[in-house]
C-alpha cells in the first residue's frame, strides 16, 4: 500500500556492508548461489531479512565496479566511475558531488565511519565535504549522529571482507585466530605467492594474520575447493551479523527513538564475493554474484515490497536524495535515477534497467610496493592500473568482455580476449547464449570508454599524514 511522504527526515543514515554479495541474505528471493555451490549451510541473516520485511527491498542492483573505492565513489555519487573521477582499484579522487555534498548545502551536519580508511579515505577523496571522520568507531558514529539535530551519514564495515567475518583482533579476538590457526594448519610448508595488501592500518600481530588468511584462502581456491570456500564467505557473513552488526543496529534505533529522532535508513553493498575457476573474490571479477548487491531502504514513509527488476547503484544517490527532501540537481548530474516513488509504493518497478560495471587493477607486486611506500610516509609515485574486463546488461542479457586476467596465487596480469553473452532465466540467474555475439551490447562499453581520462595520481601529502596521525597512526 502506497505511503504517504512526510519528509524530510532528520537523520539520513546509509549502511554499507562490504563484500555483501545479494544472496548471502536468506530472505533473497532469486538466489544465484543455490545453482552453483553444493552442501552448502545457509547464513542466518535475521537481522537484514527483518530489516528488508520492514521496508523496500532491491535484491537485484548492479554494481558499477567489483571493488570498494569505484563502488563506493559511483554509490555515493550517483555517477558511474569514468564520470566521477574515481574508476581505478587504487588512483584518482572523487571529483564528483555525493550525497554529503548535497546533504551539507542542505545544512545538514555529514558524518563518515569507515573500516577500511587506506580506501574510503582522504587519499582518494572520500572525506571532502565530511564533518566527522571516524576509523572503526561503532559508538563513535552514532554519538556524532545523534549529537546533530540532522545529518547525512554513513557506516561502512568492512567485516564480510576477507577475512570473513572478523575485520581485524579488535573485532575478532581470539575466534579470529582460532579460525586462521584452523585453516593454516591445512597448508603445505611453502607456498609461491602471499597477498599482502591491506585497507586498514594494522598490528604486526594483525597483519601477520591477514597475510596467513589470505595464503589459506588462495591455497583452497589453487586446489579448486570452491564449494568450502563460499562456506567459509557465509559463514563469515553469518558472524559479522551475530558478533557485531546486530548489536550495533539495535544501538542505533533505539537512540534514535529514544531521541523521537527520524531516520531514513539505508542498507547496501558495495560487491559481493564468489569462487570459481575463473575468480577468486571480486576485485577483478566481471562474475553476476560479485556484480550483484542487496539494497534496503526503510523510513515512515516507505511502504514496504520487494523490488526484484534489476537497478543500479547509480540509483541510490538521487534516490535517498529524493526521499529526505534534500534538493539535488533535477537533471544533467546523475547517470542513476530515483526511485524514491517505488520506495513509497506510488509506483511499480518497470522492466530491468541497463547496467554497465568495469573493473581496472593493477600488478599486485607494484600495489603492495605502492601501498608499502605511502604506509611509511613516502610520496608512493605512480601506480600503473589496467582494464580487467567490463559488462554491459541490456533487458534480459548482459555481454562481458575479459582484456587481461591474474594468473593463479595473483602473481602477474596476462592479456587475453574473452567475450560472452548471457541471458536470464525466469529465476534471473544468467545462462550463456554461444549464438550471440552480443554486438549492441559491445558498443555500449565502447560508447561508454569515451569518457575515460587519466586520473589524477594518489599524493600522499603533510595535510593526509596529518590527518591520519590525528586518527593514531603512525605514518
């Protein structure tokens, strides 16, 4: 049933739990997973399948980019990545205005928590037009929420992320280690290859274990153990809730409550992860399960509903734009569109809305060198980036188009060529179409490469390691 619209709202709090592929929530309708993966135990997902029962639910949004810093840039943007200025794994800056941008000429005080501060940080121009910037400060954020009269805010965790479930010791303690002493016990005394990179500023102690982690995850996947390592995802996905998530969700309702504050709460992914011969994550992967993310959106007047067409994340920004009567350019500014008249049942989802996703990374021996240097202070220099592959998704078919893939343990980028079309099925799950050479769909991705430019590179400059000092690094 239709609501009727009492905005504006005094808090608008987004969620973003990264990593977060669509179907890891029991409560989505069109699963991709149960069609791949076999003996699998579901997560318990109580506290989103509620969340979406209680307001609008999209389990079918396109991602613009399978990794955190173009992801993000292009949700709170409402622009794809070669338009905001922010489209590689690791360079340029968001130059584009996001919803913090919008929210503060509105008055509105902007808060930012994140996870991961290497990634949604000031390096790459996460904080510009941020009041309040916190690094995995649950309390923190919803004290600085709740001490504005009204705000634009985020949260991202970045828990769901490998390793899956615990972030980090702060937040896994010793089920954390528990866990990486359990699967390294498994491994060979050598190994050709450890990933090394890291989103947030780390211990010794906590490093050393990300690194293990990390080598035990790409010995599954080497030894072609995907079924075990999607177990080991959702169970991850499982805990995070059950330790962490939870708790800091009812915190934030009922202060909001008790404050007769209201908010309008949105829930989304920036990616999700999958498995299989081809990937080993996200960051490089074209795969629909790493593409595809929940969103939810709830407040007094949306009308609760499942939204199953397919949307993009380009849609989320002019959206909550819309819902909080924050005013926002009418056009000419977002590639997305709202769907603020959905959210309050005004309006029926039309039809599967086209989709475009790319995916730029770089050597990971240069990126860990990269990241090494800017960790201890150094201007770090260029960081060379290269077109993985890119998809384009057109009514019930998408094309995807492989320029250049990793190697097995990550160790180095070969090129190739590799296209394909393929085409949902009534439970929209993609199937290959081999008499299909997907020609419309190719000259979207070229159509859209015009627009690229170069991005400016990361400085990493006194006023950044200043910043990050005040935040208790040493850098």
């Amino acid at each position: 049933m239709p609501v009727e619209s009492n905005a504006p709202y005094d808090h608008v709090v987004l969620i973003s739990i990264d990593t977060m592929r669509s179907d890891a929530l029991a409560c989505n309708p069109i699963p991709l997973w149960p069609h791949k993966y076999h003996d699998i135990r579901p997560a318990r997902t109580t506290v989103l399948d509620e969340l979406a029962a209680s307001g609008a639910y999209f389990p079918n949004v396109i991602s613009a980019a399978p990794y955190t810093a173009a992801a993000h840039g292009a949700i709170f943007s409402g622009q794809y990545p070669l338009h905001n200025g922010l489209h590689e794994f690791y360079n340029g800056s968001l130059r584009a205005p996001s919803v913090f941008t919008y929210g503060r000429r509105a008055g509105r005080d902007t808060v930012l928590k994140t996870d991961f501060p290497i990634i949604l940080g000031p390096q790459l121009g996460f904080t510009r037009d941020i009041d309040t910037y916190l690094v995995e400060e649950d309390d923190a954020f919803i004290d600085a929420v709740l001490a504005r009269d009204s705000t634009v805010s985020c949260a991202h965790f970045g828990a769901v992320h490998a390793p899956y479930g615990f972030h980090n010791l702060a937040f896994g303690g010793d089920a954390y280690r528990e866990k990486v002493a359990e699967l390294t016990a498994e491994l060979p005394p050598s190994l050709p290859f450890s990933d090394l990179l890291v989103e947030s500023y780390r211990s010794p102690e906590d490093t050393e274990l990300l690194v293990n982690y990390k080598r035990a995850i790409a010995y599954l996947h080497a030894e072609g153990q995907y079924d075990r390592l999607f177990q080991i995802y959702l169970d991850g996905v499982q805990h995070f809730l059950e330790t962490r998530f939870t708790a800091f969700l009812d915190r934030l309702r009922e202060r909001m409550a008790a404050a007769g504050r209201r908010m309008l709460l949105v829930l989304f992914a920036d990616h999700g992860e999958e498995f299989d011969e081809r990937t080993n994550g996200h960051f490089n992967s074209m795969a629909e399960a790493v593409l595809r993310v929940p969103l939810i959106i709830v407040g007094d007047d949306v009308a609760p509903g499942v939204h199953t067409n397919r949307i993009r994340t380009v849609d989320i920004a002019p959206t909550v734009l819309e819902l909080a009567g924050i005013p926002a350019p009418a056009t000419g500014v977002f590639d997305g569109r709202s769907l603020a008249s959905v959210a309050r049942g005004t309006q029926k989802l039309q039809g599967d809305a086209p989709a475009l996703a790319e995916a730029y990374t770089s050597e990971l021996n240069e990126f860990v060198a990269y990241q090494q240097r800017q960790l201890t202070g150094q201007q770090p220099g260029a960081l060379r980036h290269y077109l993985i592959g890119h998809a384009a998704y057109q009514d019930d078919r998408r094309v995807v188009r492989l320029t250049r893939q990793y190697s097995e343990w990550f160790q180095n980028i070969r090129p190739t060529e590799a296209s394909w079309v393929e085409k949902f099925d009534e439970s929209s799950v993609p199937r290959p179409v081999p008499d299909d050479d997907g020609a419309d769909l190719l000259a979207t991705l070229d159509d859209y490469r015009t627009a690229l430019r170069e991005p400016d590179q990361v400085s990493f400059t006194d006023e950044i390691r200043g910043q990050l000092r005040a935040l208790g690094y040493s850098v």
